[in-house]
C-alpha cells in the first residue's frame, strides 16, 4: 500500500512540473501603423558672409562658415541638398547663373560647400591647396544651380542623405574664388532644403 501510494505521489508531481514548465513563456502579437511622418530643416545663420575680399596672387580663394544644418529624416530614403537659383528657368548653360551674383546682374562667381561627407578632419580644408580645390581627399564642392539638378541624385549637392548620414546640427563651410572677378558686392540666396527620395 505505501508502494502504491507513493508512484502516485510522484506521478502528480511530474503533471504539476510539466504544467509550470509550459506556462513560463507565451508570445504576444504587437503592431503599430507609422505614417508618412514630416522632415523638418533649420539653418541656424540668417546670413553668412565672407567680407570685403582682396584677392592677391597666393590668397584668392577664402572660406566662411559654419552654416549649421539642424534636420528630421521623418522617412528612407532621404536627401539634403543645396543650391542657388539666381535664374529662373532652364537655359542651355544653367549651370553659368550658379554661386553669387554680381551687382551688376551678369557676373557671378562660383560657389563652393565642404562638411566631413567631403573627406577631411573635422576642419575645412585650405582652399588655397589645388588639389582641395579641384580634387584630392578633401574637396571644396561646387554648388549648382536649382535648374541644373535632374532626377538623378547625382546631378544635386547633397549635404547629407541616406547612407551617409550627418548628426543632427552639422557645419558646412562656404567657399568663393576671387582671382580674376570684376570689383564689385556678390550675393545670392542659398536654398538648402531636405527631400524623400
């Protein structure tokens, strides 16, 4: 009797270990709806200026900056791009209306950006320095014209976009070549903006 008694005892505890056993897990299904969301851009300079410049044989090309750029990416993916738009509509040589518009409406002089997406330490590199200006492993880009961008990302000046990535509140500096410019104020007004692709 007391044989019998106890595989009952020990049968009721295997049942009672099972069950809890089958009891420490379960799932749960979670969803959620994510609409289109809203990118948002902020520069933080109302204005950046370089001065009154004198170009000399050895000192022609000079930088200004920072222009800080504060963003949102709300979707992927995403670009932020700059830009002139000193002429409206496309002509067949838009690309001679980019950078800073002379005074007298005809001259203009080529505009040119740097942030780290460039290549470089954290500093801009010297203009002065052929090989960053025109090519190397730091480069001053140009800026285009609102009318010389395509569908083609490849045809815009992105700042930052996705896959390369700037935290948010990032510098770029702006750079301008003197040499051989008629004397006179240049200005423009510089459109960065951020697009969903």
């Amino acid at each position: 009797m007391k044989k019998t008694i106890l595989i009952l005892t020990v049968l009721t505890l295997g049942l009672w270990a099972g069950s809890a056993f089958a009891l420490t897990s379960d799932t749960v299904a979670v969803s959620a709806t994510i609409g289109a969301g809203t990118n948002s851009l902020s520069v933080a300079e109302a204005t950046v200026a370089f001065g009154s410049l004198t170009p000399t044989e050895i000192d022609h090309r000079f930088s200004a900056g920072p222009m800080t750029v504060t963003y949102f990416a709300a979707n992927s993916p995403w670009t932020i791009r700059t830009y002139t738009d000193n002429h409206s509509g496309v002509d067949v040589d838009e690309g001679a209306y980019a950078g800073l518009k002379g005074a007298d409406n005809t001259t203009y002089v080529p505009l040119k950006v740097w942030n780290l997406n460039m290549g470089g330490t954290g500093t801009p590199p010297d203009p002065e320095l052929a090989a960053n200006w025109i090519g190397g492993s730091a480069v001053w880009v140009r800026i285009p014209e609102k009318d010389e961008h395509t569908s083609d990302p490849f045809t815009w000046r992105r700042l930052a976009y996705t896959g390369a990535e700037m935290p948010s509140g990032f510098g770029n500096y702006l750079a301008v070549d003197a040499a051989a410019v008629k004397a006179q104020a240049y200005s423009t007004t510089l459109t960065v903006e951020i697009i969903s692709q």
